[in-house]
C-alpha cells in the first residue's frame, strides 16, 4: 500500500486573500456583494467582501 501527500491550499496562501484579523480575512477573487439592511427607518445598502478564515479553500486559490 502506498500513501500520497496531499496538500491543502488554504486562503492564508492565496493571493486574492486579505488578512484581517490573525485567521481572518477577506476573500477577493470576486467583486464585493451587496448587503440590504435597515437602519431608522431607512433602507441601507453597504458592499463587502466574503469573510474567511486562513484555513479555509476554495477552488480559485492562486499561489501569492
């Protein structure tokens, strides 16, 4: 029997990633979205970028 290595590439090693906190950060690989709130009686709309954490993947990763 014979094993392989496999290796995990996580958004703390993705150059779309952008650290925020220690493990968190924002995933830029897309635009940002769009967000709906209310606030005093007023619609608001606000654009943000997907939290991720560092350990964390996707298929998009690209190498920094």
């Amino acid at each position: 029997m014979s094993t392989t290595k496999t290796e995990t590439k996580t958004c703390a090693a993705c150059k779309y990633w952008n650290a925020k906190k220690e493990n968190e950060g924002e995933c830029r690989v897309r635009a940002p979205q769009t967000m709906v709130f209310r606030v005093d009686e007023e619609t608001q709309f606000e654009t943000r970028f997907p939290v991720t954490r560092s350990e964390d993947w996707c298929g998009e990763f690209q190498e920094r």
